[in-house]
C-alpha cells in the first residue's frame, strides 16, 4: 500500500521491508528523499500514520515505522545529543531547561536518553500540542 502511495507521488521510489520486530520498518529508497521526508519529518509522519490507519483496523496493533534515507536514525540521535547537552547545562547550573514543545515519540526519546544520567530528572508538562520536557536538576542527599 506504501508503493502505491509512493508511486503516485511519481519519485521513482521504492519501499523494502527493514526489520519485522519488534515494530515494523518501512524504508523509502528515491533518487531524492527531501520531499519524502518533508520539513522536519511532517511527510514522512503523515505516511506513517496513513500506513498505520490502514494496517491496524483490526483487533491486533502492528506499529509500523516509516523512514527515508535513514532520517528517523539521524533524528533520533540529533534528539539524544541535545538532551545530553541540556542535561549537563542543567547539572552544571542547576537550573530547569524546558524544551520546546515536541511530539510524544521525541519526548519519549528525551526521557529515555537523560533517564539513567545522574543530577537530573524528566517531567513532561503542558497539554496537547505544547506538551514539553522539563529537565530538573536533582541535588544529591548526604
């Protein structure tokens, strides 16, 4: 169904199939990936959802991930390197940082990378589209 989707965008794209466990993976291979990924991932996310309404219409949930030029892997460590960086901001000046609001998968992201990092700890605050990660400094007690 990706094909299809792909093909009438008229990229010379491909879809394979990259892993099947523990989500599904989708890869989108094209001479050019920009438009398939779209400003900051937004057509690559639409694919993605529009896949995932389609599959999953019954009782059992395949979580399909949709990618283009390996982006989602870039994205994703671009996401740890910052809360790695903020972390130690918030360790070195014990200070809350609050990030700009994000999607759930990349504060999920955000939590899991700073979740096991000494001298700070994750809150997710706000509603809706401006939901965001506060990244709070933790004093040691002695």
């Amino acid at each position: 169904m990706l094909g299809a989707i792909v093909e009438r965008m008229g990229l010379g794209a491909t879809v394979k199939i990259t892993r099947t466990e523990p989500d599904v993976g989708l890869e989108i291979e094209a001479p050019d990936t920009a438009l398939l990924i779209g400003k900051k991932g937004v057509t690559l996310d639409a694919l993605q959802l529009i896949v995932n309404k389609v599959v999953n219409r019954g009782d059992e949930w395949t979580h399909i991930v949709v990618d283009a030029g390996g982006y989602r892997d870039r994205y994703d460590e671009s996401l740890r390197s910052m809360a790695a960086q903020l972390g130690e901001r918030v360790r070195r000046e014990g200070k809350v940082v609050a990030v700009d609001p994000m999607s759930s998968r990349d504060r999920r992201i955000i939590h899991l990378a700073l979740a096991k990092v000494p001298g700070v700890r994750t809150e997710s605050e706000g509603d809706g589209e401006l939901r965001r990660v506060q990244i709070i400094p933790v004093r040691a007690e002695g």
